[in-house]
C-alpha cells in the first residue's frame, strides 16, 4: 500500500511521485485526446499507451479530472492495466475525483470547457470514447444520470465496452430514469461478451440478488471468482464475503487478501475480523488484525480505529504500511 493514509495525503503522494509540470492546458487535452484515440483503436483492450497518455496528462495537471475519470474506467475495464502499471486503485482515483468535485471550482470549469469540446466534435465526429467521456462527466461529475445514458448508448453501438457496461448499470439502478432490467441486463451481458471485466462483477450481483434474473448464487459466485481473477477487487470482496457467510473462512480469507491488495477499505476491515478470531481454518492473528484495523483507519473507517484500540498490542507492532 504505497498510497495509505487519507485522501489528502494521497493525494499529495501521487503531486510529488508524478513530477508536476506546468505545460499547460494544450498539452493536457492534446495527450487525454491522444488517448481516447487510442482507446477507439483497440477498444475491447485499452493499451497501455492510452493509459501511459493519461498518467502524462495527469502529471501536467493533477487536477485535471477527464483525464482521471478515463483512467479510472480504463481499469474498471481491464484491471490489469492498473496492476501492471502499479496504479492507485480505483477507489482512490474515485476518492480523488470526489474531493476534487467538491473543492476545486477552477477544476471543474476546466473539465467542464474539456467536455463541451468533446461535445461540439461529437456533433460532427462521433467516436466510442468521446461519447463515453462526455457521459462519464455527466455520470460521474455533474450526476446528471439521464443525460448521460444516451451517451454511453452511442458509446455502446460504436463498440465502447465501457459505454456498454455503464448503460447497464445506470439503466439497472434507476438513476434520473426509470429501472429498466431488460435493457440494463442486456448492456451489461453485451460488455462481458467483449472482455469487459467490471460487468462480470456486476452481473454477480444481479444473479446473487435476484434483480433483472432469477435468483442463482452458484452463477454469481462463477463470475465473482472469474473477474476477480482478472483483478476486480469489488468481485473478490463480494465473493469472500458469500464464502465467509457459508463458513468457508479459507476460501474467504483468500479473496479477502485480494481485495485488501487493491485497496478495498471494507475487505480491510473484514479481514481483520477473521484474523481476530479463531475458526476452523484460519488461525487468529491477532497482529495482522491489528494492521488491519489501523490500514482501514488510515483510509477513514472510525469502527475500524475503535476495534483497533481493544486489540491492546503496542503502537509499534503495525507500523510497516504493506502487509507481509
């Protein structure tokens, strides 16, 4: 974990790791648009020379939240990307994003001329990943949700997986619109036919609530354990904790580990629960519990910080920042 501590912090790590320069706002949009070109080039796999794109725009600005917001979907997309990259986690870049929506007007008027740009080339150009990103901001930004279901559906039918996957989940969950499982499931099922790797998460979930298709826990855990092994953090989070309800603490604990590796808070948590106890075959630990305790505090979890304090080991025992 090179990125603990609170968002502000990390923050501050990736300002000094990424070498800010000041290039300037051409440069920024001129190497974000290389990208989504890129992207549009091999959209069932984002390269990473798209994301090295990114990682350079962001290194020129590092507020400059449409080149974020398509990282960050990037590895949703394909996981791998960030693994191999040693990348923050989505959930930190998400973290990021939302502080900087909320605190940085100069930021967002930035974002927002960005994506009016992306809108005037759409009128007379459309592509995949510009029609992606101008729904993403509206997504994930202004959260104006039915605005931009249409753009992820262009997205869609030029083949952006991306588009595919968050048409399914907006359309699923109802928001600024109508639920609609049919369409949702449909969009959903599309991008996993093309690689897509957070749409097998979020089809589990589908199958393990029984929402849009018929209740089946074994079909969920399936794609639970198949995007996870593909590096979807959330899938191996909601898999541990299906094991973990049915008693299988082993199994659990495995997918446990891999999602604390990519830095799911909740899975932090969880697994230092287990390691505070003894079960049938996991062995207490109660100083890995510790670590834990403090690493999900670090991130801002207060229940976390108070089961910490009860553990009475000394100060020094969870010091390190990466788990053994």
């Amino acid at each position: 974990f090179e990125h603990v501590g609170t968002h502000t912090a990390r923050r501050h790590t990736w300002q000094v790791v990424m070498q800010v320069d000041s290039s300037g706002a051409a440069a920024v949009e001129r190497l974000t648009l290389a990208a989504l070109d890129q992207w549009d080039a091999h959209l069932t796999q984002p390269p990473e020379t798209a994301a090295t794109c990114l990682r350079e725009a962001i290194a020129c600005d590092q507020v400059f939240l449409p080149a974020w917001l398509a990282l960050r979907a990037m590895f949703f997309q394909a996981p791998r990307l960030r693994d191999v990259a040693r990348e923050p986690s989505t959930f930190a870049i998400m973290a990021l994003v939302d502080e900087t929506a909320l605190d940085d007007v100069d930021a967002l008027c930035a974002g927002q001329r960005f994506v009016d740009s992306l809108l005037a080339q759409c009128a007379h150009h459309s592509t995949p990943s510009r029609e992606f990103l101008v729904g993403l901001w509206m997504d994930k930004v202004t959260k104006d949700f039915a605005a931009a279901v249409p753009f992820y559906e262009r997205a869609a039918d030029l083949g952006h997986p991306a588009g595919m996957c968050n048409a399914g989940v907006l359309l699923t969950q109802g928001k600024g619109l109508p639920i609609d499982y049919g369409r949702g499931i449909a969009f959903l099922e599309r991008a996993m036919g093309v690689g897509h790797v957070n749409s097998r998460f979020n089809l589990a979930v589908h199958y393990e609530n029984g929402t849009g298709k018929p209740r089946d826990l074994a079909c969920a855990a399936r794609l639970y354990r198949e995007a996870a092994d593909d590096g979807d953090i959330s899938a191996a989070y909601n898999l541990a904790l299906m094991l973990d309800h049915e008693g299988d603490s082993r199994g659990a604990c495995e997918m446990y580990h891999s999602a604390v590796d990519g830095g799911h808070v909740d899975a932090m948590f969880n697994l230092a629960l287990l390691y505070s106890r003894r079960s049938n075959h996991v062995a207490a630990d109660p100083r890995m519990a510790t670590k834990l305790f403090q690493l999900a505090a670090d991130y801002g979890d207060s229940e976390a910080a108070q089961k910490r304090q009860t553990m009475h080991l000394p100060r020094q025992c969870i010091l390190p920042a990466t788990l053994e």
